[in-house]
C-alpha cells in the first residue's frame, strides 16, 4: 500500500514545515518536515542554516517511504486507506520499532482492529513525559484509524 494524498497532507500538517535545523522534544536535531537529521546533515546544515522546500520535499518523501515500507513489512491483516494512513503517520513519527514492539501491532496482526486502535492514544510520551501535542496526534491518528473497518 502507499500513503494516501490526504495521508501526505496529514503528516505536512502534524509535521509543520521547519527550513532551519531545530531540536524536537526529545532533543534531536530535525528539519523540514520533521525529517531526523542524521550527523553527516548535521555537518552539511549546522544550526543557523537552512534548505529550500524542495530538499524539505524529497526529504518527506524518503520518509514516508521508509515509513510505508515499515508498515507494510509489519502488517499482516488487510487495511483500510485510512488505517494505512494512521499507521503511515504513526510510524513516521515514532519509527518502525515502536510499532514492531508494541501491543498495537500484536492486537492489530490478531485481526483485533478495535483493540488496535485503542492503543494508539497510549504512544503520547516524550522525553519521558506527556506531550500535548503528541497526545492531539495520536487521537488524531486513532480517529483516522477508525474511520473504516477492514
């Protein structure tokens, strides 16, 4: 599956569009489209540089895929457009191995959809604390989630 185009507009939204490297709540260097910045492009935009929208672009890009290959390597019960699409966004936020650990994945590979769906609010932590607008994410993902049935 790929991500929907109101997926992609999804994660611009969640994501916001950051031209400068800035440190995100967990403290790691991030730019663009919330796009982690390895440390061979925190030597190539040191703080206090920038890049165009466009290297923003192709970074989101390279992103979702990873996130969208994640999500298909991991589900393996058929998905709506819209879970597609939370699972997309979940993933690009909190990585791969948060879902291939977590009871979300487990309840939803069971064929549990509801189960599934109520564990995503739970992934609203960071730095070790609840962050607010994780938590508006995740209910905005769950909300997206549920909007179909499989």
């Amino acid at each position: 599956m790929k991500l929907s185009v109101q997926g992609l507009k999804f994660i611009q939204n969640q994501e916001g569009l950051r031209l400068s490297p800035y440190q995100d709540v967990a403290g790691n260097w991030t730019i663009g489209y919330g796009h982690l910045m390895t440390d061979e492009e925190i030597s190539k935009w040191p703080p206090g540089s920038s890049i165009t929208e466009g290297t923003a672009l192709l970074l989101l890009e390279a992103d979702v895929e990873e996130a969208e290959n994640e999500v298909n390597q991991l589900v393996h019960v058929p998905l709506s457009q819209s879970q597609f699409d939370a699972l997309v966004d979940f993933v690009f936020n909190l990585g791969g191995g948060a879902l291939e650990r977590s009871t979300l994945l487990e309840d939803l590979n069971d064929g549990r959809y509801n189960a599934a769906a109520a564990q995503i609010p739970l992934w609203d932590h960071a730095g070790g604390r609840v962050v607010k607008d994780l938590e508006l994410r995740r209910f905005a993902e769950q909300r997206m989630f549920l909007q179909e049935s499989a």
